[in-house]
C-alpha cells in the first residue's frame, strides 16, 4: 500500500500554464481511481459515472410501444439490425457500444438494474453527486464506501486503509479511515479537449483570447484540437486505470475495495453522436478490469452508478436535459445476471415523473445494501451505519448467486 504519509509529486506550473487551467485537479482528466484495503479474499467496485448517464440510451426499453414517439431523434435500430441494439431478452437492448458488457451478459455476470435512483430529487449536478458518494440525501462528514471500510476488521500490522490515484481523494471514501493520495507521471496533462473549451472560453475575449490562443500555439497544439475535433490523447486513461485497480486487487495482500469515476455523461447537446464514446470507454474499461482480475473475478463485484438519468424527450439541440431515473450496473463472476432487474414503470401518459423523466422505482442505496449483505456478509445494523436513515431501503435479494 502507499503510505498516507506519502507526498504528492510537486507541479511547478508557469504563469502561462495556470491562465490554461493547469491545475492539479485537472490532472486526470475525466478518469480517476482509489483503492481502500479490506480483510478477506472478495473485491467490491464502485464506478460513478460523473455527468448523469441516459439510462433510456444505455440500456433501451425498445419493447414499450411510447418509446420510439417520445424520442424519435434518440432511437437506435431493433436488435438485428446493423449498428442496432444487442437484445436483453425481447424488450430491453444494450447500447451498441457496449459489446463487451453484452458477452458479459450472455455469462451470467451483468445485471442492469433499471428505472433507479438515489433518495434525492434534484437536478443539480453538484448536489446528487455529494448526495451519491454520501449515500443520503443530505450532507455527512463521510462517503458511504469509507463507512464500509471502517466496518471491515483491520488487517494485523496495516495502518493504512485507503490511498487514492489521483490528486484528489473522491468523496466517496473520504471520511475517519486514513487515505493517501499519489499522483502518477503518466498522468500529468490535461486532455486536450480540457484546453479546446478553454480556447472556446476566451475566444471572444480581445484580450485573453489572443494570449490564450498563442500560449496554446507554442505548446504545439493544432488546429483542430482548439477545434475540440481532435481525439483526447489520453482517451484510454478509463481502461488503463481500470486494468491497473484490476491488477492491485488481485493481489494476494492488495486492496479491496476500489472506486473509479469517469466523466463524459451531460449529453445536452447531439446525445446520439456523443454517447458513443463514453459509453465505450466504459465498456473497455469494465473489460480491462475483468481481465486483469483474472481468477478473481469471480470474487468481485462492480457496482457502477450515476447521479441522476435524463430526460424522456429530447430537446432542441438533439440532447437531453436533467431527469431522474436511470439504469446502474451490477457485474461479477457471481452476479445473477443474463436478466434486467426492474419493475418497469412504463413511458405512456401520466407514467413519468413530473411528466418528463424516468419514473424511478427502485432506491439505490437498496441495491447497494443488497450487494453489501450478501457480498461481505454485513448485518441491518452494519448496513445502517453505512445509510443511515433508510429504514424503507431495503436491501434487494437475489442480485449475487449463493
């Protein structure tokens, strides 16, 4: 494990590198990982998808018949089809960028949990996000997942429970168990488009635009990245740090517990076009993560969660706005999965919430509980402490094999 004790690596930044936003915080681009230490031999994954996924896009209910009038700009081809959906047993179909998650599903190992939501009800990216990671509906001084790794009994001689890739430590763990932070080399330039939206930014400006647009000629950066055209040079940071929390929790006296995040998801704009890429990200890195877990797969579970879904209509710009309901991803070599977990609330007249969004029907701290009692064996009153207050969540049956 890395010793909180450990200092970051220091940035020197210049004058002209703070003005483009160089800051530590934008060092891993939209990808990030930490890793908690756990007794025993199971793994436990948390992958937040920053920005609000469109579970009606990831995860599509091509078989109720308001669908295709509600979104017609959003729809995909049936199942068959070429670039269509990959079919979920007859009326649910996966992305097509989701090959890899759709063998898993073939094996028994994903289970999408759909029409899902936290206990909030709000659309403030900000809020349901601190709402996520704290796993309440209101502030706490902890992120749910460091309460579950304060209930863990503590490996004789570790002093170190947690320590987080990246220069900042998500909320998710934050909390009474020691975390500390390192920052790899690898990772230390922003991704391009972080320096074409900054361009955009001061474009107008007639006096920042110039210097900023200058500065940016000098690093070498080309048209077509200030463009925002250019594919993100570190487009495959999601796969790589997915395989490298993969490689450190197979390890015999490695962590085990991990939590990443990838951004990408606050399609207001051309959703159709746009979602692909995130959504294969996402895709490579739950395959990565597989793979370099080998063996023990089968004794991990993926949890992988958003803040809030979208909304059912698209609106002018052929995006969508904040909504509520969305769909979550159970994976693992002992998931109950090759099924849809749901009870579909339907999208016909006077079925959405607030006649815009996805009816949510299951709370995921529910899911959450569920996962944690079976996977780690933890009682009512350990899972109490983990949510408090949510005594009518209880945690769902059924989603691991015995």
């Amino acid at each position: 494990m890395i010793h909180s004790s450990m200092r970051l690596p220091s940035l020197a930044l210049s004058r002209r590198q703070a003005l483009l936003g160089l800051a530590t915080s934008f060092t891993l681009g939209r990808a990030s990982l930490a890793l908690a230490a756990a007794p025993g031999d199971r793994r436990f994954v948390v992958v937040i998808l920053r920005g609000a996924l469109d579970g009606l896009s990831a995860v599509v209910p091509y078989g109720d018949k308001a669908l295709a009038a509600l979104r017609p700009e959003l729809m995909m081809g049936q199942p068959g089809a070429a670039e269509g959906l990959l079919d979920l047993g007859g009326f649910y179909g996966l992305h097509p960028a989701l090959s890899g998650l759709h063998a898993m599903y073939a094996a028994g190992e994903l289970l999408p949990v759909h029409a899902v939501a936290g206990p909030y009800r709000i659309r403030s990216h900000f809020e349901a996000q601190d709402y996520l990671e704290y796993g309440a509906d209101h502030a706490m001084s902890s992120g749910w997942l460091n309460r579950v790794a304060a209930l863990m009994p503590q490996t004789k001689g570790t002093t170190d429970t947690a320590f987080s890739v990246g220069a900042v430590v998500p909320l998710l763990l934050r909390g009474p168990q020691p975390v500390g932070s390192w920052l790899p080399k690898t990772f230390a330039q922003p991704e391009p488009d972080l320096y074409a939206r900054l361009a955009a930014l001061h474009r107008s400006d007639p006096v920042t635009g110039p210097a900023v647009a200058e500065g940016l000629k000098e690093r070498g950066f080309s048209k077509a990245t200030l463009a925002g055209s250019d594919e993100p040079a570190n487009k495959y940071a999601f796969q790589a740090l997915c395989s490298s929390a993969g490689k450190l929790l197979a390890a015999k006296d490695g962590p085990r517990l991990a939590a990443l995040e990838i951004g990408g998801w606050d399609t207001h704009a051309g959703q159709k076009n746009r979602l692909a890429g995130p959504l294969k990200q996402l895709d490579e890195g739950m395959v990565a993560l597989k793979t370099a877990l080998g063996d023990q797969w089968g004794k991990t579970v993926v949890l992988v969660m958003t803040e809030f879904g979208r909304t059912v209509h698209a609106n002018g710009t052929g995006g969508t706005d904040h909504g509520t309901g969305s769909v979550a991803f159970v994976l693992g070599g002992g998931v109950a999965g090759g099924r849809v977990q749901a009870n579909w609330p339907g999208l016909g007249p006077g079925n959405l919430f607030e006649n815009r969004d996805l009816q949510p029907t299951a709370d995921l701290r529910a899911v959450t509980k569920g996962l944690l009692a079976q996977h780690f064996g933890l009682d009512q009153a350990a899972l109490a402490r983990v949510f408090p207050e949510s005594e009518r969540a209880a945690g769902v049956s059924g989603l691991l094999r015995a």
